[in-house]
C-alpha cells in the first residue's frame, strides 16, 4: 500500500469515527473537499483552451470548500467537490461550477455514464431506492412547474419531473428530480467542522452525451452555484439554512486556497453591483486601463445585446476580450518590448521568447467597473510560463470562440487569482480584493458568531501521475522548441 492510500485509509478511519457528530443545517458555515479537476491529467496548451470553450458553453451555501489545483494555465480547470448524498450517505465527486445551476449526479442504470475516470477516483451511481429519505419529484409540484416556467403540458400525477441540460459543446445529460439529503460539513469553530445534512432537489442522470459520457475527465455529476431558484445555494438559502452568499480565493502560488459559502467578515471587500436577469455574474465594465493609459475604445464595446455586461467565472481558464479590445490591448502591452517577436502556438496562443523580469517589462492592466471597483491584473496575472524563457499571453480574442461571442467580455482564473473574490447575492453585488489565498479568512453566522475557515491544498497526485504530467510537459516543450527555433 503506497503513502498517499494509506494517508486515505486513516482520513477515511478518522471521518467514520465517533468524535463526528451529523447536526442539521443551522445558518451555518459548512465545508466540503473540492480537488482540481484536472489533477493528475496529462495537459497541453490546446486542453485547457479546449476546456474553457466547453466551459463557456456551460457557464449558464454559509460553506467553505476545501481546494486543490493551481490557477495556472497549464494547471488549471474546474474544481470538484465530494459530497454526501443519501441514507446512508454515499461519497460522490461532483464539478463546482458557477456557470451553471442544478446538482445532478449520473444514476443507476443511466445510458453512457461513465464507468471510470482519469482523475485517480471512484466513480458512484446514485440509486434512490437505497436511500431511505428519497422521493421522487413529479411533474405536478411546484419545484417542476417553477424550472418550466409554468405547468407541464401532458403531466400526470405521479409522473417524474423531467431535466435536460444541452451544453456549448455539445454534450448533454437529461434525466428525472428527486429529493434527497445531502450532506456537507458545516463549520464549527475556528478550523473546525462536522457533517450537517440538508433536503435538495437534484437531477438523477439517466443519460449523457459528449463529453460529460467521457472517461478522462469523468466525475459523478455536476454541483452548480448559480443564481436561479434550482441551485443548491438558493434551495437551502430559501429553507432558511445559510446566506445566498460564497467566496473564494485561488491560490496559484501554493495550491488550492479557499471557498466560503456564506457571509464573509475579514477581509472586507468592495463591490460593484450585479447586472439584473442575467443568466451568470455579470458585471458592468467601464474602462481599461494599461500602463497608465486609459484604451481608446468606443463607447458601446462592453454592451452586448441580451448577454449585457462582463462575465466573472472562476471556472474559466483564460480571459476573454472582444475583438476590438483585444487588436487593442495586446499591441498597448508589448510596446514596451518592440524587439520581441510573437510566435503563434498551436495556432491560438501568441507566445514569445524573454528572459527578462515580466514584472518590470511589461504594464499593469487595470479594469474599472461601476462604483468606482477596480481589478489590477499584474504581467506574471496575464503571461503564463511554459518553460525558462519562453512566455504567452493568456488574454484571448472572444470573436474567434463562438458565432455570437465576438463581442464577449469573460474574466477567468488567470486575472481571478490570488484575489478574494465575494459573490453576495442577498445585495446583488460582486467583488475583490487581493489577497493571500495561502492565509484565511472570516465568516459569521446567523447569530453573529465568527469563526476562522482556513486555506487548503487537496493536490495529491501519485508518483506515478506526476511523472506522466512531466512526460507530457517535456514533449510540449520539445515541440515548442522546434516551433520557436
């Protein structure tokens, strides 16, 4: 038995052991582990770019998620959460994802689930006949009528409430509601938890398509925190559980960092308002600024149609900039290095030798949005590494994404990093602030006790798949060789 099972064998000893109590939801904070999705897979350049198209395409409690993963682009991805669900409670590994909406997990007997997965875990098929407080949700209830914004035309007493869910990339998962307990675990004390349970409604996958049927990146299912009525933070924030509010602070420094649901009271952060009937967290982005020099840019760039305002997803690798931002950006930024040639990488990532400090070679980027907030982006925030002297730039062109995403605003991991990043959705507001995501935070409960959440690293890779991570990084760097030279 190597270290790292037998490291799992006594967390998992320790978790089952009497001296953890299960107490319900009380407007608590509650924690749950969450690893990097992409720990342990084999990366390229065009992987995570890849990722994040799917993302977009998908990008649609008080808890504090324990992280895993970095924010750098070759190392990162969406995050994944394992949670209980069911009595008894069985361990699922499901995507946190705050494009999106509904919990859903695949199910017994569902239709190209997948089997097995890339990541090093165990994949479960939930069944609500072994659990003893599932019911199903049928088509007459409230629940239904509310995410088909009226009554089912054809429904029945006793027939399931039906979900299907298409995503940018092609890949679909349909299935059928159920109620069932979910457990987390809700902060007790400074650095202290213990498992609590509340009632959800989420979705039993009876079949997927595209890549969520894949075995690469297979999880359980996905866990989203979005902002309409469906999702896990608005069900318990409704019963009066916790706070429609989260945080989190990604540590591309050391690893992992720290995810908060509920309301944060150190460190403060300033907000700007969340754009109204918007599908994801949109904010409104007056102006940018490199170097000192605010862009000349025309008045109506940031309006977009029906999709108004600047994306913020952490679940987003890269950032993403219409067309005339970005023709106007990136030659702004490397003025001030008129020597450099750029080199086109895999056809999308414009890349360059330099082996000088990035830091004192090229701007800072400030974004401004309304309420005077704003988001510095430093040189090392917006170049990634990918070997001693070679960098690129992790700004994106929106218009060569999609049809309509030519005039796309999205602001990924890559700016996000490293900065406490607050989601009130009691006030309707979004903001910042930097921060050492290495550190921790403080969160208050409904009766004004504040408690102590810590930063966490979950990256536990084997020996075996970090040397299959270097064999890939090193054959990326060969082919970056023969490219540049």
């Amino acid at each position: 038995m190597d270290l790292w099972r037998l490291a799992y064998s006594v967390l998992l000893f320790l978790a089952s052991s009497s001296s953890f109590i299960a107490v319900d939801f009380v407007r608590a904070n509650v924690v749950f582990p969450v690893e990097h999705k992409f720990k342990g897979l084999e990366r390229n350049l065009s992987a995570f770019k890849a990722h994040d198209v799917r993302r977009h395409g998908r990008t649609l409690f008080d808890v504090d998620l324990k992280l895993g993963g970095n924010g750098q682009p070759t190392e990162t991805g969406l995050y994944f959460a394992k949670i209980g669900i069911g009595s008894p409670s069985k361990q699922y590994y499901v995507q946190v994802d705050t494009g999106s909406d509904i919990l859903w997990v695949n199910c017994i007997g569902c239709s190209r689930c997948p089997k097995k997965s890339g990541l090093g875990i165990e994949l479960t098929l939930y069944d609500p006949k072994s659990s003893s407080t599932s019911s199903l949700v049928t088509c007459d209830q409230d629940f239904c009528n509310s995410t088909e914004d009226g009554p089912l035309i054809g429904c029945k007493p006793g027939l399931a409430c039906q979900y299907n869910v298409v995503y940018g990339d092609g890949s679909s998962t349909s299935g059928y509601f159920v109620e069932d307990k979910v457990q987390l675990d809700q902060v007790t004390g400074n650095l202290r938890t213990a498992p609590a349970n509340g009632s959800i409604i989420f979705g039993c996958g009876s079949k997927q398509s595209g890549e969520l049927g894949s075995s690469s990146e297979a999880l359980d299912g996905i866990l989203g925190f979005g902002q309409a009525n469906s999702s896990m933070i608005s069900q318990l924030a409704s019963a009066g559980k916790l706070k429609k509010m989260f945080a989190h602070c990604l540590d591309n420094i050391h690893g992992g960092g720290i995810f908060a649901i509920g309301q944060v009271v150190h460190p403060k952060v300033n907000t700007t308002p969340l754009v109204p009937n918007q599908a994801h967290y949109n904010v409104v982005l007056k102006d940018i600024e490199v170097g000192g020099d605010v862009l000349s840019l025309p008045s109506d760039t940031f309006e977009n149609g029906l999709r108004k305002g600047t994306i913020i997803d952490s679940g987003t690798t890269l950032a993403y900039l219409p067309e005339v931002v970005y023709e106007t950006l990136i030659p702004k930024i490397m003025a001030q290095q008129p020597g450099l040639k750029l080199h086109t990488v895999e056809d999308q990532f414009d890349c360059f030798q330099y082996i000088g400090n990035v830091e004192h070679g090229f701007p800072t980027v400030k974004f401004h949005f309304e309420r005077s907030l704003s988001l510095t982006v430093y040189p090392h925030e917006y170049l990634f590494q990918i070997r001693d002297d070679v960098w690129c730039i992790g700004w994106q062109n929106s218009g060569i994404q999609s049809k309509d995403g030519s005039q796309m605003t999205l602001l990924g991991d890559l700016v996000l990093s490293n900065k406490l990043v607050l989601y009130d959705l009691v006030e309707l507001a979004i903001g910042w602030t930097e921060y050492n995501c290495s550190s921790g935070i403080k969160v208050k409960d409904d009766s004004g006790v504040v408690y102590s959440v810590g930063a966490h690293n979950l990256s536990s890779a084997s020996t075996k798949i970090i040397r299959r991570t270097l064999t890939s990084f090193l054959l990326l760097i060969a082919m970056l060789q023969s490219f540049l030279y």
